[in-house]
C-alpha cells in the first residue's frame, strides 16, 4: 500500500521568515501563514499574556503554543466535532485553554525559567 503525499492530513513544514519561525501543517498552510502575517508575533495578544518581555537579562529560548488554534486544529484533522465522547468528556476541559508560554533567561548568575498557562 503506498500514499501519496497529497493524501496525508498533516505534512509539517517549517521555516524561518524575517520576523518568526513558524511550523506549520502543510505547505500550503506555512506560505498562507507567511503572507498574511501583519503583525509581528511579539505584538499579539497571545504572545504578550505568556512571555515576559520585562525581565532583564538575555533571553535563552522561549516557547510561544496557541493551545486554541492547535485544538481546532486537531478537531479538524481527526473530524472530532462529530464525536459525542469528545465533546462530552474532553472538550470542556480542553476549551478554555489558551496559550502556554516558557521563557529562559539568563539573569545575573541566575537562569530564570518561567511558565504561563492563560485560559478563558
């Protein structure tokens, strides 16, 4: 049995542009994300709510996860909205989760790490 590739409900597909990288779903996807992006990734709502900007220090690595956009994501691929179980049991507790946001930084002679889930 072979698939084409085509035929896959997700083909990540990643890249770097001048302001972000970004990982998307499939191609077609990341160059939709990449032409209609406005704003800046550290200018939206979500971004501000989950990362620091106001810690001094040398940022090391951060992590910004819309945890809503990846859901409908997922409930689309898996067709998920018709599963009674999974809106039943599931999708209350998953709904109000928002963003999750990690950053390290390099603080002094400290390594700061902070996490920040937001929910609705």
């Amino acid at each position: 049995m072979s698939v084409d590739e085509e035929d896959l409900p997700v083909r990540p597909t990643f890249g770097l542009l001048k302001d972000r990288y970004v990982i998307a779903t499939s191609p077609e996807y990341f160059e939709r994300v990449s032409e209609t992006a406005d704003d800046s990734l550290g200018e939206t709502e979500g971004y501000q709510a989950v990362i620091d900007r106001a810690t001094s220090g040398a940022t090391q690595g951060q992590v910004m996860i819309d945890i809503d956009a990846v859901r409908e994501a997922l409930e689309t691929v898996f067709e998920l909205k018709d599963d009674p179980e999974y809106a039943s049991e599931i999708l209350p507790k998953v709904e109000p989760l928002d963003h999750f946001g990690l950053r390290m930084a390099r603080v002094g002679d400290l390594n700061r790490f902070r996490a920040v889930l937001t929910v609705s």
